[in-house]
C-alpha cells in the first residue's frame, strides 16, 4: 500500500509564510543586538586600556615616592606647584 500525501492547504502556506517573516525579523533584530553589544564592548575595552594606563602610572609613582626627582615632578605637573625663586610664564597668545 503507498503512502499519498496530502497536498498543503493555504492556511498551512499562510502560517510558514508569516513564520519565515517572523525568523527573519527576529535574525535582524539578534544581528542589532549583537553590533551593539560589539561596540559596548569596543567601548568598555577602551576604557580597561586607559585604566591599566593610570594604574600603571600611579604604581610607578608608589615604587618611586622616595625618589626627590619623582616627588618633585610630580608637584610640579599634577598640582602645579613651584619652587621658589621659579617663574610660571603663560603663553597668551592663543
């Protein structure tokens, strides 16, 4: 005996069409998602890169806080200090 298999109605047709709408739409919305979270990334990764920089900076400056030199370099480029009998002179040409 032969198995015949009965031909697909529309209804069945009309369900896998809007299926197939809804997987596409669904793809490009997981494809949204991800280039965002790309770029997050992207972002956050920047920010770990310039925080390894400042760490790194700042424990040079712990290993060398008996240095005078370092101290003195220090004064002088974070807190703007000077020392006495030194001139600041302000370029205001700009």
């Amino acid at each position: 005996m032969a198995l015949k298999f009965k031909r697909s109605g529309t209804i069945t047709k009309f369900v896998l069409l809007i299926l197939g709408v809804y997987m596409a739409i669904l793809l490009l919305s997981v494809r949204t998602q991800i280039r965002n979270a790309e770029a997050d990334l992207r972002a956050l990764q920047t920010q770990v890169d310039e925080q390894t920089a400042t760490n790194a900076s700042l424990a040079a400056d712990i290993a060398n806080r008996n240095d005078p030199d370092t101290v003195l370099a220090i004064a002088k480029e974070r807190m703007r200090l000077v020392e006495s009998g030194e001139i600041i002179f302000y370029d205001t040409t700009n």
